[in-house]
C-alpha cells in the first residue's frame, strides 16, 4: 500500500499536494486494498482520481461562492 500511495503522490506532484490530499490518497489506497485489490499501479490510479474529482468539486463550489457574493 506505501508503494501505492507513493505512486499516486507522484503522480500529482508532490510539490502541488496538500496535507489533506495526501490523507485523502491513502484513504482511497487503503479502500482500493480492502476490495480485494492488490495492483500497486491500479490503486495508485484509483487514489488519483478521487483527488482530482475531488479538486474539482471544490472548484465548482468556491466558484459558486464567488457568484454568490457578487
């Protein structure tokens, strides 16, 4: 799962993450692993997703604030 989650931090590069993001990698490694899967490559993808869906969702919300206040 470490081999994983460093993966998947590569992948995002490291420098652009935060804190929360990291834990929200290894929550979706540590989920990818409790399904039954075992591909060090695919769980690092599927953690990768869920960041970048969940960058995102924040986008969209900050930019409705921003609406919102004008």
């Amino acid at each position: 799962m470490q081999r994983s989650l460093d993966s998947a931090i590569r992948q995002l590069n490291s420098q652009d993450i935060s804190d929360d993001e990291v834990h929200t990698l290894a929550r979706f490694v540590r989920a990818a692993f409790i399904i039954g899967n075992r591909d060090v490559e695919s769980m690092a993808k599927f953690a990768v997703k869920a960041v970048l869906v969940r960058r995102k969702s924040r986008a969209n919300a900050e930019a409705k604030d921003q609406i919102n206040r004008s």
